[in-house]
C-alpha cells in the first residue's frame, strides 16, 4: 500500500514539474495561449509595477521599496517552487488518502451538489464565493490561534506596501488553506476548467490590495477589498479590542462588513506597517519561511 502512494508522489513531482517546463515554454495544446498561468502571474505584476510607478500612494516610497526583490522571489517559490518540491505530490497523496478512507465507508465521493450541471457563469460564480468565504474565515483563524499566527507573521513582517507583498507569506500558509477549503469545494463539485478565471480575478484583487496605488470604489468598497482597506490589516498598531486583527477580507470585503470586523477609521496613508516586535523578525528568505516551529517567548 505504501508503495502505491510513492509512486503516486513521484509521478505527482514529474507530472508537476512537466506543467511548470510547459508553462514556461508554451509547450502545450490543452488549452488556449491567454490561460497560461506562468506568464499570467509575471503579466499581471508586472502591470502593477507601472501602476504603482506612474501612480503612487505614497509617493515618498521607492518605487523598489524595501525587500522588493524578497518579495518577488516568494512569488516563484510560493506558486510554483513550494508545488514543485513539495505541495503537490504532498495534496495527491492525501487526497488519494481520503478517498481509500471514503471508499471503506462505502462512499466514492463527498459531491453534494452537482454545479457541473448548471450553466458556466454560474459555475464560476459559486465557485468564486464559496472559495472566498471559506478563506475569508481562515484568514481570521490565521489571527486567532496563537499557533497558526506565528506562521501568518511572516506575511506581516512587510513594513512598505507594494503589489508583490501579496506574496510574502509562509509555506505552512498553503497547507491550512488548502486543507480547510478541500472538502467544502469538493462537495460542491470543485475542479472545472474554468476555475482558471477565478484564480486570476484572485491574483489580481490580491495584487490590488497589497499595492501602492489608491482607487475611490464609493458603494463597492463594501463589497470588493481595496489598499485602503487592506492597508489597515497590515497596520502595526490597532485598538485592544481589535488585537487579533480587522479587515480579513480576501477578494470580497463583504464578509467584514456583515461580520463585523470592518476597520479604517481613516485613510491610513502613513500608518506604520507590522506587528509589535517586527524589528526583532528574520530578514532574509530563509529565516522567514523556518519560522514558526519552535515555541518562541513573547516579544
């Protein structure tokens, strides 16, 4: 038996590694040039920069603001590295788990509602909400335990706001989300095509949120997340009745209006960034992505 999910790994790392080869040099025909993911990601971020270099915020920011280059590097390692080395062989392993352990239940799978059936608009919309809730309640898990934040600290270690600092964050991050929205999606079908358009609308929110341009949404800023907004997430000092953070909103920042947790008391233009005891944080790549094992004293 364990045999089998060797070979499953490495076939998952071959198989992973043969996507990433094929992303990068367009050797493919399964799927249309414009939903190739590789270049989407350097596309869109790449659109950001000049939006944040023609357009700044905060125009005393360096346009390559501090840890710049980390932060583009954990782009990479995030998306495509980690997968490559670790997570995807890892989540075909323990999905294969879990459908032998569903199999002894006599269950074949966990599909509650069969959206597949429904028209592709529709598809993608629950797909898109379903998700964006699921990591929206995540997102405050990562605050509220004591032990899931000391992972999240990484990505709040970012103390100049730019578009690549939606990237910043630990590995460990992949695996919680991964995890807690795996049976919830599957049960309502999760795995079309499409989800492409999702992800990318994703991408490019997150990239939004985290960057250094401001746009006035009026009405939708109840709706749909923002740097104003998000700014206020990273920001290093909140009321103590809020210390476990605001604004947790991905994609949508709906949920922290109907939840409560909705905070800008003002622009935030030139709040300071982080946490109590940043300064004493790891700088450098590898430092950040080891921490959280070990049990630290408080800062």
């Amino acid at each position: 038996m364990m045999g089998k999910y060797w070979d499953l790994a490495l076939e998952s790392y071959k198989g992973y590694a043969n996507y990433v080869w094929q992303e990068i040099t367009f050797q493919y025909d399964y799927k249309p040039i414009w939903q190739n993911y590789f270049w989407g990601l350097i596309l869109v971020s790449l659109f950001f920069f000049a939006w944040e270099s023609l357009r700044p915020w905060r125009k005393e920011q360096p346009k390559f603001r501090k840890d710049f280059w980390m932060d583009a590097f954990y782009m990479f390692f995030n998306f495509f590295l980690f997968s490559l080395l670790i997570f995807n062989a890892l989540s075909d392993v323990a999905v294969n788990l879990f459908n032998d352990f569903l199999a002894t239940l006599g269950l074949s799978n966990v599909v509650a509602l069969h959206i597949e059936t429904w028209p592709k608009v529709l598809q993608l919309l629950m797909l898109f909400v379903v998700r964006d809730f699921i990591q929206w309640w995540t997102h405050r898990l990562l605050h509220a335990s004591p032990r899931l934040w000391e992972f999240h600290k990484v990505h709040h270690s970012v103390e100049q706001m730019g578009f690549a600092a939606h990237l910043r964050y630990h590995w460990m991050e992949t695996l919680v989300y991964r995890t807690i929205e795996y049976i919830p999606l599957a049960m309502i079908g999760f795995g079309i095509d499409d989800f492409f358009f999702v992800h990318m609308l994703t991408l490019m929110v997150g990239h939004w949120n985290h960057a250094n341009i401001n746009v006035k949404l009026g009405p939708l800023k109840y709706i749909l997340n923002n740097p104003n907004m998000h700014m206020w997430h990273h920001a290093h000092d909140l009321p103590k009745e809020r210390q476990t953070g605001v604004n947790f909103g991905l994609t949508l920042s709906i949920w922290d209006y109907l939840f409560k947790t909705a905070y800008i008391p003002h622009s935030g233009h030139s709040i300071k960034l982080g946490f109590p005891g940043v300064h004493k944080f790891p700088k450098g790549f590898f430092g950040q992505i080891s921490y959280g094992f070990k049990k630290r004293k408080e800062e």
